[in-house]
C-alpha cells in the first residue's frame, strides 16, 4: 500500500512539474521567462532552460541583456553535449558580440565543439580541419588567454589525427603495390607536421616503400632507386639510431646495397 502512495505520489508530482513548464513555454510574460530560463538552468535542467532560452532571445534582442541571454543559449545545449548547435550558438555570439565580456570564451568553445565533433581519423575530417583553424584564430586574437595552452594541446592531437589519416591512405596505397603513391602521401605528412608522433614510423614507412619500389622496378631503373633507399636508411637511422625497425632498416640497407654492387 505505501509502494502504490509512493507511486501516485511520483506521478502527481511529475505531472504538476511538467504542467508548470508547458505554462512556462505558453506564456506571453517574457520578465518571468527570463527568471524560469536562468532558474532551469541552475537546477541543471539544461533541455528546458535552452528552450526557454530560445523562446526568449529573440525578444532581448538590442537590449543590454541580449548577451546574456545569448551565452546561457549556447551553454545550455553545450551542457546537454548537443556540440552541433552549442558550436553554432557559440559561433554566432562571438561574431555578434565581439566586445562582450563571454566573447573570449565563446570563442574557444567554438573551436572546442569543432573538437569534440572531430571523427576517427578514417572518416571525412572536416570537423578536424575546420577546429584546427578555429584554435589557430582564437590563439592569434587571444595570446595571453588561460585557454591557449588547452588550445595548443587540442591542435597537436588534431594534428595526429590528420597524420594517422594519410599514414592509412598510405598503409592502402602501399598494400595495393602503389609505392610511388605511398612515398608522396608519407612525405606530405611530415612535410605538413614534421613534429607528429608517428614520425619515427612515417619515415621508416618511406625507407621500407622505397625499398619496394626499387625491388618491383623494371632493370634500367633498380640502381637509382636502390640508391634512393639508401639516402632514405642513411636519414632514418641519423634521426632514429635505436628505433625499433632498426633491424629490418638493415635488413633493407644490406640488401639495398648488394643491389647496387
């Protein structure tokens, strides 16, 4: 018997707390609104309060709340991890409100959704590309901000990203016998983001391609491209001389050079 009270007592509750809100949604008191939006927001009942939100930020619109309102707009989906329209509130608040006192962080947060929307490095990085550029422009106009570290930090794993990326693209190109392909995609990489942490591996996947290329190459070519391979042993193990291919870069550098002999 207590359990059934306990039950309609749960229901009568949620069903006069939700009846306050749809009257909250339904009003025309725009004052009260404001109240019940700030209210909703504090209890952490982020859904509403960026409901409410929208409903009321048209109408605060040139006043001096208007940033206000805006800012806990774009922090209430930021809250329910809805980064798309978080991103885009964020976005539109800085370009609105570049003298605001939210701007500096808006701005930041902006480039943070394009971060935490950034997909796995097989898929289309957009996203990646356009956070990237994002931290970079929040840096340059915010040198000195308490977000610059976090930004730097965002923009090296991004970067990795990229790099994982074309070492894939490369890792295909040379599983499908396209050496040539998979030199050019590999030194692109570490031409674009020489400081990566794939580095070791991305040079030691260009010995090993040029190697292939010249071992699969017709006769009157094989010297000159065994030479490459050579130049390529002698750069990676300058660079690496206790890397963890170190035996097969040997391998590759003996077999290279009987080649040339």
């Amino acid at each position: 018997m207590k359990f059934k009270h306990l039950i309609i007592g749960i229901l009568t509750f949620t069903l006069f707390s939700c009846s306050g809100y749809e009257k909250v949604l339904k009003s025309t008191d725009y004052v009260m609104k404001y109240k019940k939006a700030f209210e909703y927001y504090n209890k952490e009942e982020y859904t509403r309060a960026g409901n409410v939100f929208d409903q009321i930020v048209n109408v605060y619109r040139g006043t001096n709340k208007s940033d206000t309102v805006g800012y806990f707009q774009a922090m209430s989906y930021y809250k329910q991890k809805d980064y798309i329209v978080s991103g885009y509130y964020f976005k539109n608040f800085f370009e609105t409100f570049p003298y605001s006192p939210f701007a500096e962080e808006t701005e930041y947060l902006s480039a943070y959704c394009f971060y935490l929307n950034s997909p796995v490095p097989t898929l289309d990085q957009e996203n990646t590309n356009m956070s990237i550029e994002a931290f970079k422009s929040f840096m340059n106009k915010y040198p000195g901000s308490k977000y610059v570290l976090k930004s730097k930090d965002c923009v090296a794993e991004l970067q990795d990203k990229l790099v994982e990326k074309s070492k894939l693209s490369a890792v295909l190109y040379y599983n499908l016998g396209l050496y040539k392909s998979s030199i050019i995609a590999l030194k692109n990489s570490l031409t674009e983001y020489p400081n990566t942490k794939y580095r070791e591996e991305l040079l030691w996947l260009v010995l090993d391609s040029n190697y292939e290329l010249a071992r699969n190459s017709v006769e009157s070519k094989k010297r000159d491209r065994f030479q490459a391979t050579l130049d390529e042993y002698y750069s990676f193990v300058a660079e690496f001389p206790v890397s963890k291919y170190k035996k097969k870069a040997e391998n590759i550098y003996e077999a290279s050079g009987k080649m040339i002999k």
